[in-house]
C-alpha cells in the first residue's frame, strides 16, 4: 500500500509526504533536480560546491546556529549531491518538525555566501578531491563514467577540479542558484511521524523569497564506444572495470538489468564472488554494479588484484560471461537472486530516512511515489530467457569499456 500524498503549490513546489503512525520521528528532505550533469567544464563541480556552501551561515543564522538548533534538539542535518539531485535533509523527533523545516529553509533562501567562507570551503572539498585521487577504488567509476560519456556531462565528476574549487567567485554561485535552485525544480519530501497539511502550511510560512522557474532541458548522451582508459598510479593493487551503458530509469528493462547484475557478480553467492574470490582466491573486492540516472545506467564488473593476477581474474571474469551468454540459468538461480534483491529493498525501507529518499528519487523520476508492489512485480516478471538476452546484450566482449588504475598497463595508451 503506498501511503504517500502528492501537493503540487501554485508556485511549482511539490510537497510529497508519508505518515507512519507508530515512529516517532521523521526524516524530511528538501530535494533539488540538479547535479553535476547540469553543469560545464567551467563550473564543474559547483553544486556540490553549493551543497557545503548553504551550511556556511544565512542572514539569520551562522554555521554553527544552524548546526546547534537541530543537534542540539536530538537532531541531525546532512546533504548529499548526485549527478542529477542534490538533497538536503534532516531527521529528528516529531515535535521537531517546524526547527527543522525552518532550518532547511532558511538555508535555501537566505545563505549568504561570504568570500572568506569560500576560500575556506574550497580548501576542505580540494581535500575531499584529493581523498578521492588516493582512493582508486573510488576514483575508478568516476574515469569509468568520463570515458562511456564523452562529450555529455554526465561525464563530469561531482566534485569537481582543483583548478574550479579555487576559482569560484560569490557570484558564480549566485548565479547558478538563481539559475537552478528554482520553484519548480524543489521537492520537499518527508516520510514518519509527519502530516501533509502541516507541510503545506508550513511552506507557505517559511518560503518568503521568490526563487522563480527554471525551464532547463538535459541532453540525452550518444553511446558510442570509446577507448580503453589507462591511469598509472604507483600502488600495490591493480583497480579494474570493464562495462557499458543501458537502460535508465526511465526503460522497464532495467528492472531485468538489476536483477542479472545479482545473478552476475552482487552477493558472496554469486558468480563472479564464487569463481574469482571463493574457488581461486585472487581477489578481495570483486562485484558487479549498476548505477543508474533518468535515461541511461552504467553497468560493469569491478575488482581488485595484484598486478601478477590481473590477466587470471579478467580470464575468470570472462569465462563467467561466457556461461551466462551460452545457457540459461536454473529458476532455483534466478530465484534466488530476486529474493535477495527484494531483501534488500524491503529491510532497507524500515528506516524513515531511507522511505524519504526512495520517494525523493521516485517523484523526481516518475512525477509519483512507485509503490513497493510495483517494484516487487517487476522483479518477478525477470525470466531466465530475459536473462540470457541480457547476458548476449551486454557481455559482447566487442562493446564493453575497461578502465584501468595500476602500475601495470595492459592497454599502452596511458591517460592523464
């Protein structure tokens, strides 16, 4: 049963809410549709500049107020920037409601951008940068993502450059604000202890300053396959991906994706854990992933090794391509994989915070609150058929990617 309710105000703002009677707290997130695919080369890296710079202080209230009138009423406040949303949320106790509603608001409307704030903001997120450069296994799927989508800016890391963060003026960020943090690009979203009417007045009280429309369009990427992508880096392990694009949210087959990506490589039972990790032993961190945005997904294999064992594990990985694109799997196979994919979904949904988020995400998709029915139904509509279509669809050695991050280069064609 979906328990959410939809509002659309005037001015463009949609207030989607769900009452669970028996929590007593609430997580409510104020949603914006954009990210760094909304962004140049120029800016990269500015909404999830803009992402820490709306905790930097407002008319009314300094950084450290806006932390002290949540956390010190049991709460918490906390954002997060995607390639497509940024969101900006909080969870605390249900008489708490109103504070936090009002912090988020004040946020939003009223930050003020001090350039002392900026220089300083710039060297904490450079640090985040260069946490990342460490973090191969990190900074993988985001060269992986810069090579399938050359050309589009869904290329774009989310954090951004060096050269960007050092350069980002008071204005940059006025501008950008003005430009996307618009009515009709806002999504308050809560899920626990909450009433919808509440919400709506509350709206109506805390939003004083006119944010205006966006009427912005995204462009769609060409797929098209590109180069292996080499990057040296003097480390024990050698990092690995090997993948390509398909269907986004917005196709009914990437319900069937999902699931072929637990038979492949997600969970200690599946395939690839069992050959690469459990029978030889040659690898720590070895999956299959699925990262998924409105009309496109990136999907792929990732794992680990030492440099000695890289031609072994991807040998292993493709002999495990080979059996998925020759023969259909067993039914007690694929059930397995669906009731683990519909575990996860499920406990995942017993945290109020969690409920918010899927809705957040569902409304920005779908324009309504995809119900866990919906969900579960297209899980169990995945075939053994479909998944061996799959598997010829998107285990054609000829059109995969690898992006590489080592000291050991099999491609010879080093990239910066």
């Amino acid at each position: 049963m979906n328990n959410f309710k939809i509002t659309e105000l005037p001015n463009g703002i949609r207030i989607v809410s769900e009452n669970i009677p028996h929590v007593k707290s609430f997580s409510l997130g104020f949603w914006f549709n954009v990210g760094s695919r909304d962004e140049k080369k120029g800016n990269n890296g500015i909404s999830h500049f803009l992402e820490h710079m709306f905790f930097k202080g407002t008319v009314r209230r300094s950084a450290k107020r806006i932390s002290d009138d949540i956390e010190s009423l049991g709460g918490y406040l906390n954002a997060f920037t995607s390639k497509e949303h940024t969101c900006f949320y909080g969870r605390g106790l249900e008489q708490y409601v109103e504070k936090t509603y009002s912090v988020l608001a004040d946020m939003i409307q009223n930050s003020i951008f001090k350039e002392k704030e900026i220089r300083k903001e710039s060297c904490v997120v450079i640090d985040e940068l260069r946490d990342i450069e460490d973090s191969p296994e990190e900074l993988i799927f985001d060269k992986f993502e810069t090579d399938i989508f050359p050309g589009n800016t869904l290329s774009l890391p989310i954090i951004g450059t060096e050269k960007n963060l050092k350069n980002f003026t008071r204005q940059d960020l006025l501008n950008y604000v003005k430009k996307n943090y618009c009515f009709n690009n806002l999504y308050i979203v809560a899920s626990g202890a909450v009433n919808h009417t509440k919400l709506i007045e509350l709206t109506y009280k805390y939003f004083t300053v006119d944010l205006g429309r966006t009427n912005k369009k995204r462009k769609i990427p060409s797929l098209i396959k590109s180069k292996d992508f080499y990057i040296y880096k003097d480390i024990q392990q050698t990092h690995f991906i090997i993948g390509k694009p398909t269907y986004g949210f917005n196709n009914k087959n990437r319900t069937a994706v999902s699931v072929f990506s637990q038979v492949l490589g997600e969970g200690s039972s599946s395939r690839l854990f069992q050959s690469v990790r459990e029978k030889n032993g040659i690898a720590y961190q070895i999956n299959s992933f699925l990262n998924s945005f409105w009309d496109v997904s990136t999907f792929g294999v990732y794992f680990s090794t030492n440099d000695k064992s890289v031609d072994r594990a991807l040998s292993l990985v493709y002999n495990e391509f080979a059996k998925l694109k020759m023969k259909k799997i067993s039914d007690r196979e694929l059930t397995r994989a669906k009731e683990y994919l519909k575990g996860n979904i499920i406990m995942s949904l017993e945290n109020t915070t969690n409920r918010m988020m899927r809705a957040g995400s569902s409304v920005i998709y779908y324009n309504r609150v995809k119900t866990l029915d919906e969900t579960i139904k297209g899980i169990e509509e995945v075939t053994t058929s479909g998944i061996l279509e799959l598997a010829n669809e998107l285990l054609d050695e000829k059109t995969l990617n690898k992006v590489m991050i080592g000291s050991k280069n099999m491609f010879l064609n080093p990239a910066a």
